[in-house]
C-alpha cells in the first residue's frame, strides 16, 4: 500500500523538486555585472586608469567583488652580508602567483564565515593567494622547494611589494549600493595603477545573504600591452635571442644619446656662461658681465 501511494505521488515529488531547482536559478539569474573598460590598452606612456563596475544583486545582499589576474611566476633576490658587503645571497623563484589580487566590499569581512572566506577566496590575508604558490631558492649552487615559515618570507615580501604598487587590495565598505525593489544596484570605481596586470582578469561580484552566496556574476577585464610595449613583450615570448639583441642595442643607443645631450649641454655652458654671456634663443645677448 505504501509502494503504491509513493509511486502514484512520486510525479508531484519530482514536479516540487523542479520548480523548488526552478526559482533558485531564476534568484541566482538577477545578479549582473558591467564594466568601464573592458579593454585597457597599454602603451608606453600609460600612468593608470580608472575602472568603473556596476551591476546587481538580490536586494538585501551584502557584495563581495574581486578582480585576479592570471598566475605567473616572479623572481625575487634575498640580500645578506657576507663579510663586508652587502649582497645578494640568494635567489627564488614564486610560481603560480597572480600579479594582481583586489577585493572590494559592501560590508566588512568579518561578516563572512572561515568556511565561506575559503570557499570565495575573499579574506584579510590573501589566504587563497598563499595556498596556492610554489617557491623554490636557489643558492650555493643547490636549489629547494621552501614550504611552510622558510617560504613566508618571500611570500610575505612580495606580497607587500604588490600592495606597495596598488596590485593587491583590500577595501571594505567601498561597493556603493542602492535598493529598486527586488534587486540592490551597485557600483564602484577601481583604480589600476601604471604596472596592472596584463591579460585577462576575471571580475567576481558575489551576493551574500544569512551566511551564504545566493549569485554571483562573473566578467573579464583584457589588459593588452600596445606599440613598442606591445612588440618588447612579444619578442620577449617568442624570440629570446632577438630580444636580448634589441635591449642590448636599445642601451648603447641611450648611452650615446645621453652622451651627446651631456656633451652638448657643457659646450654651451662653457661658451656662454663661463664667459660670463647669456643669450636669447635667437643668438642675440641680453647681458654682458665685465
């Protein structure tokens, strides 16, 4: 008998379970996301820009945004005294690291759980970045792979040289927010600063409300090196020798350039000011010292 009521209201289970699945895509479907450029292009005489991001959320949400850049590997020098000098006495390689790691908010972040700070990858300390690297030293010609306190240190440096260089950001209670019925609109202004990332960076707004994610929108951010910035970094990937010779020829002609500036420079101050004579542009005196 009970075989019979389950398999006859088995139907109207399934249809609950559809329409319950239903209405939480369409909540999670209200959260959008837009950006200010889309594309940066950067070329030599790019000093930062400034991204504008708006979208929206499920009203009542708390907005937790942030921008990676794709993974990379970084060199960094560790300097030591050996003897009477002061010197590089090792070197390690970061790998598996983003250059760039910003994370905006509505409300504090205290407001996330442990659990959910893990799970977003949003927290006070850039957990998420630390867990992921690989750092290797090299030095006294053998190598290691440092985990644990010996890798901190570097870990810890370059990370607060990024922050130094506006790449790694934590900025609470900076989402602006406003509520239209169902939905809570937001926007924010990000400044890039001169040295952002190139590539492709993914953007992440999530909606938060009771302890739990409920949307999140996702958008990409396309940084592009242009010109002569473009062509370097180019012939840096594909043609090393090439590129070696270019940067090897592009510091002699500087040399020779700033050689000839100096050199030009002190004639004329011998000529005209040791003498005691100065002159217009035109070539004519305006003062005469006897």
């Amino acid at each position: 008998m009970f075989k019979k009521v389950f398999k006859g209201k088995a139907w109207l289970v399934l249809l609950v379970l559809l329409l319950g699945l239903g209405t939480t895509i369409a909540w999670a479907g209200e959260a959008s996301l837009t950006m200010n450029p889309e594309v940066i292009n950067v070329g030599p005489r790019f000093q930062g820009t400034m991204l504008e991001i708006a979208g929206t959320v499920p009203a009542g949400s708390d907005i937790y945004l942030k921008i990676v850049s794709p993974p990379r590997k970084e060199k960094l020098s560790k300097k030591g005294r050996v003897g009477f000098l002061w010197m590089n006495v090792a070197q390690a390689e970061v790998d598996n690291i983003p250059k760039m790691y910003m994370v905006y908010s509505s409300a504090p972040l205290e407001r996330l759980s442990s659990d959910l700070q893990e799970k977003i990858g949003i927290d006070p300390y850039f957990t998420a970045v630390r867990g992921q690297v690989k750092i290797t030293e090299k030095g006294e010609g053998k190598s290691q792979t440092l985990t644990g306190e010996e890798g901190k240190e570097y870990l810890n440096a370059l990370i607060s040289m990024y922050q130094k260089k506006g790449l790694y950001v934590i900025r609470e209670d900076a989402i602006n927010t406003r509520n239209e019925g169902n939905l809570t609109t937001f926007t924010l202004n990000v400044p890039l600063p001169a040295e952002v990332a190139h590539g492709t960076s993914n953007v992440i707004a999530y909606a938060v409300k009771d302890g739990g994610v409920i949307a999140e929108s996702r958008g990409t951010l396309k940084v592009q090196p242009v010109g002569i910035v473009g062509l370097v970094r180019r012939l840096a990937k594909m043609d090393g020798p090439l590129y070696g010779t270019l940067a090897v020829f592009i510091a002699l002609f500087s040399g020779v350039a700033i050689d000839f500036i100096f050199s030009t420079l002190e004639k004329l101050w011998r000529k005209y000011v040791r003498t005691g004579k100065a002159v217009r542009p035109d070539g004519d005196f305006i003062a005469e010292a006897h």
